[in-house]
C-alpha cells in the first residue's frame, strides 16, 4: 500500500514542478541542495572508483551533484514518471544508471560502497530500511542521508496535521525522525561510528536580501547546545563495521 501511494504521489508531482513543491527551485532552495550535496558527498567519500546507491533520485537534481564527484551512481526511483525527468538531465551511463525499482528490490546490484540520498528515508519502512541499507553496504560501506528533523516546529506540523501535509505535497505515509530513536535504530542493526547533527535554519522561501544573514546566523544557531536540536534537518552518517 505505501509503495502504491509514493507512485501515485510521484506521477502527480511530475505533473506539475517537482522542484518547486520540494523547495530546490528558489533562490535559498538551491543553496540548501548545494549544501546537502556537499555534506553528502564529504560524508560518504565519493570519488572516482567508488561506487554508490542513492535511493529515492526523483528527477535527478541531487544525483547530478553527486556525480559531480566522479564516483559511479545506481540511482532509483518508485516513480517511472519522476524518472523521466531524471533522464532528461543527459547524464551518461558510465557515470549514473538510472533503476525504476523500489528501493526494497535492489539485492542483484549491491553491494555498495556508499548508500546515499536526501530527504527519502522518511518517505520508507524506517526499520526495514536500516537493516536493507545495511546488507546492501560492503563491509566498512558507508551511509550517508540528510532527513528531515521532527523537532523542527514546521516540520512537526507539516508531517502531522494531514490537510497541511496534503497542501504542502506531502505524500501521505512520510513522516520525519527524531535524532536519538533513530541512533538506535543504527545501532540495532549494527553500524558503528554513527553522527546525527541536526542542522540547516535556512526556509526555502526565504527572500533573497536576507539569505547572506540568515545563512550566517543558521550556522551560529547549529553549535548551541538545544537550540540545535530545533533545526529543519538531520545529517546522518554511519558505517558497517568492517569485519
């Protein structure tokens, strides 16, 4: 049933701006995908020779930036019609294979070095997710996501008042995490060397004349003790245990 639903919602993203029902397409938007991408990319070391899963690529716009990095990407998607956009973007295949597959069907093309994607766990089975990413990963394999925080007042709203959910284009089975459920999660499926950090107070809509300052002060709000814990994201790293 929530895979059925994450299709229909993907065609009835794709035709209208994907982008811009997520918030990548304005000017702030564009600065937070860059940021992701880049903690991703550090987080989970991709470079030339690697190779890598991201779970969940939509229309490709992160995918794009992570390739950016040279390592070799399996991006899926649930949905065929957020794939067409994907594949509009022209990446080549000796650098990105686009999967229409759920997630849960990806045995035959593990294992990876890194399973990777942004703002997608929530959208999943967390716990059957953990333990998937986890025997997907080679021993000492990295997981590296970015998730939206529960703590955040927005997002508490957003992912629990269903008419708000609905009209902000919310699918209807996503949620969002908690940081210290969510480490445990990690540990009982046996990773090790776990980071959660809640970071990011910059909003999508957030107007252009202000995006220097807030940005600023985001990074300042992301070191104080509790403060922190209210921020719109979670960076999530992790490690299967090498041997």
């Amino acid at each position: 049933m929530r895979s059925e639903n994450e299709i229909t919602h993907g065609y009835k993203l794709a035709q209208s701006d994907p982008e811009k029902v997520w918030g990548w397409s304005t000017p702030a938007g564009q600065i937070r995908a860059k940021r992701r991408a880049e903690m991703i990319i550090s987080g989970a070391d991709l470079k030339p020779g690697l190779r890598a899963l991201e779970i969940g690529c939509g229309t490709g716009l992160f995918t794009e930036m992570f390739a950016s990095a040279g390592a070799h990407l399996v991006a899926v998607d649930i949905s065929g019609e957020l794939l067409k956009l994907a594949h509009a973007r022209g990446l080549t295949s000796d650098r990105v294979q686009f999967l229409e597959k759920r997630f849960e069907e990806c045995n035959i093309d593990g294992p990876f070095d890194a399973v990777i994607g942004s703002s997608i766990l929530h959208h999943l089975e967390i716990k059957d997710a953990i333990f998937k990413i986890y025997s997907l990963l080679k021993p000492g394999g990295v997981m590296c996501f970015t998730e939206p925080n529960m703590l955040n007042p927005q997002i508490f709203i957003q992912k629990n008042v269903p008419w708000i959910k609905e009209h902000l284009g919310d699918s209807a089975d996503e949620t969002a995490f908690l940081r210290w459920p969510f480490r445990s999660l990690l540990l009982n499926a046996g990773f090790e060397k776990e980071e959660i950090k809640p970071f990011d107070w910059l909003h999508p809509a957030t107007p252009v004349m202000l995006i220097k300052s807030i940005s600023v002060m985001s990074r300042f709000l992301e070191k104080i003790p509790v403060v922190r814990e209210f921020a719109g994201s979670l960076y999530i790293k992790c490690q299967r245990p090498k041997r």
